[in-house]
C-alpha cells in the first residue's frame, strides 16, 4: 500500500467559522466591506479560549467575498502561571530541558499588513481596526508585499511615544517586526528567517531568560518552547515591576476588589492571576458570577421588547429603542443580541437603570402599533378617494 503524504490546505473563511464559539466573538467587515476581521470578548479567559481556533481571534483576517486568508495575528497565549497548560511547574520543566527562544516583549499595538482583495495595495490594520499611520513607508510596504506573495504574515508591534500603553516611551515611533508566519502552516519561522528578511528594526531576541526581580521600564519577554512533536508553546513572563506598575493606574478604587473588577473589565486581568492569592482568587470568582448575574438580568430586559418593534423597519426600531431606552448604547446592545452575540463587558458597563420597567416597555409597543395602523387607515382611505 503506497502512502500518501496528508496535504496542508490554507485556512478558509467558512471553515474557520465552524471552529469558533460564537459567544465570544466579535467581528466586523473593514476596507470598505471587503475584509471580515475578528477578535474575542468575553472576560473568563479559560472559557473564552477553550476551543484551539478561538486563539486565532486576535486580528486574523479574510476576504469577504472569497473566503481567502489575507492575514494572520500573532495568536493569543498566557503568562507563566495562568493557568494549567502554562503552570510555573510546566514552564520550569520546558525551561531545564533547554529547547527554548526568548523574544523581548514590547508594550505597543499589534499591526498586520495585507493585501486589498480589490486595489492590490498593501494596507495594514490593527487587532480591530484599519491602520493608517506615516510610519508606514514605501520600503515597508514593498517589503510587506514581497514576503505575503512567499506566503508569510509578517506581524509588527506600533510602540513609541505617540502610542504609550502601559509603559513610558521614548524617543521615536518603531514599527518592529515581532513575528512572521507560514499562511499554510501558521507556524512561525525562526529568528534567522526573520535576519535574512533584512527589515531594519527586528524585535530583540535573548540567549537566556533574564532575570526579572530587579529591571523596570520594560514589560517582560514571550519565551518559544519548542516541543518534541515540532509544536510551540508561546508564554509570556512579565516584570514584577511591569505588574506593579500596570495596578498603579487604579489607585484612586476603593479596594481590592474594585480594582480587581477594573482589571476584568480592561481585560488585563490576566497579567495578574499568577500572583492572585487563595483569597483573591475566591473575590475574582465573585466578581465573575456579579458579572454574568447583572448581565444576564440586562439581557432580560432586552428579550421583553415586543414582537412589534423587532418586526418594524430597521430604522424604525432603531428609533424606537433610542427613545424608549434613552442610551445609544443599547441599540448597539440590542442588534448584536438579534444576531446571538453579547459583548458582556459592554452590557455590564451600561446603565440600565433608568430604563422603563417591561409593562411600560409593551404599552408603548402597543401605542405605536395602534398609531401605526391609524395611520395605515388613513392612507387606504386617501387611495379609495
């Protein structure tokens, strides 16, 4: 019997879209309709990203119209001590058997570059959005469009002074190559790969893992750990002074569990668990159940509007659900929740408590329904005349 060696086919639209778990994620079309992108929601991370594809929801994007992978994110990963794929235990094992690359970890935005499914032209974009910035020059795009026509994503972090997240910045705006994947494959290609591309500025790589107790004004380093079945597993090992500082924004809460909240809320929880204790886990679980609970109440009051209204015209509920509910927010809410999506950090960050209770949100439905057909009434009696 002859072996066949089993074909690796490029990733489509339509397939990757049976990989996801539609509850946590976001996606919107970009550049002028033609290229869908997506991103993840949702605030427990381990549900979040449960299914495999589901890490793939940091940027990655497709032709609208074909179903042609345009772009590839750097994929989402987890600290050391997150959780139990990246346990302190785990890591310090991969770390003795030595089979390891140590990458600088940059505090920027991430910025992927494509090619327009109907201009041809490079173009760039971040997680969510299109990206449009003088950094960009003719030599990078023309370097950006060599390596998509070899079948590479080549990711860029957007750091400087113009752009500060966390940590301060200075001197110049860099747009520095972080990463380069296989569109095939989606492996990344090794540092030497990255050398030979001869882009100017490549994110520094380390020969060891540094020592984290005493640096400051750096976020930390992604360690690649290379595994024997030809897999990577990508951890990022932050500064205990990038911790510190990144809980220094809140120190106008309360207390801990405010600020916690304000961690879950920003997303950037994560950074912290692995030095949660035993009693600020159980406080996080707390804060995670007042979330779904509140949530879940809000979304409540959004399945008791009326038949009626979602019947009407786009624009006509649209209006109705302004006026009833008096927040723009919630018409952004209500039509994401017809299409079976909830952003719960946004539902949970808005205020529904000066919205009518659901009696008075039925007899303005029936209000409008009787004026409706009034008005009905009278225009096929102005036609008969």
């Amino acid at each position: 019997m002859i072996k066949t060696k089993k074909v690796i086919k490029m990733l489509t639209l339509s397939e990757f879209l049976k990989e996801l778990d539609p509850q946590y994620v976001k996606t919107k079309l970009i550049f002028g309709g033609t290229v869908r992108t997506f991103t993840y929601r949702g605030f427990e991370m381990e549900k979040v990203f449960k299914k495999y594809f589901m890490r793939e929801c940091r940027g990655i994007a497709f032709c609208e119209k074909t179903g042609k992978l345009l772009a590839l994110s750097i994929h989402k990963f987890f600290n050391k001590g997150e959780n139990e794929a990246t346990s302190v235990e785990k890591c310090e094992e991969w770390e003795a058997a030595g089979k390891f690359s140590v990458l600088e970890k940059l505090d920027g935005s991430m910025v992927m570059p494509l090619i327009h499914p109907i201009t041809c032209e490079v173009v760039f974009k971040t997680k969510y959005a299109e990206f449009d910035n003088p950094i960009i020059t003719v030599a990078i795009k023309k370097y950006c469009r060599k390596l998509i026509e070899m079948g590479k994503s080549p990711q860029f972090e957007f750091c400087g002074p113009s752009n500060p997240i966390v940590v301060p910045q200075q001197g110049k705006d860099r747009l520095v190559l972080i990463a380069i994947r296989d569109m095939v494959t989606r492996k990344y290609e090794s540092r030497e790969f990255m050398v030979k591309t001869r882009y100017p500025d490549i994110v520094e790589f380390h020969t060891s893992i540094p020592e984290m107790g005493t640096q400051q004004n750096r976020e930390g380093v992604v360690v690649r750990f290379h595994m024997e079945n030809g897999d990577v597993v990508c951890v990022k090992y932050k500064l205990p002074w990038y911790k510190r500082y990144s809980k220094s924004i809140f120190k106008g809460f309360s207390d801990k569990e405010a600020v916690l909240e304000e961690l879950v809320l920003r997303q950037k929880i994560d950074d912290h668990i692995s030095d949660l204790t035993v009693d600020d886990k159980e406080i996080l679980k707390k804060i995670y159940a007042k979330i779904r609970r509140v949530c879940d109440e809000k979304k409540r009051i959004l399945a008791a509007i009326p038949v009626e209204i979602i019947e009407l015209s786009s624009r006509e509920c649209t209006k109705w659900i302004t006026d009833t509910f008096k927040d723009p927010k919630v018409v952004a809410i209500f039509w994401m929740s017809r299409r079976k999506q909830f952003d719960d950090i946004l539902i949970y960050k808005t205020d529904f408590s000066k919205y009518p209770e659901e009696e008075i949100i039925k007899r303005r439905a029936m209000k409008l329904k009787k004026k409706k057909k009034k008005l009905k009434k009278k225009k096929d009696g102005d036609e008969e005349k």
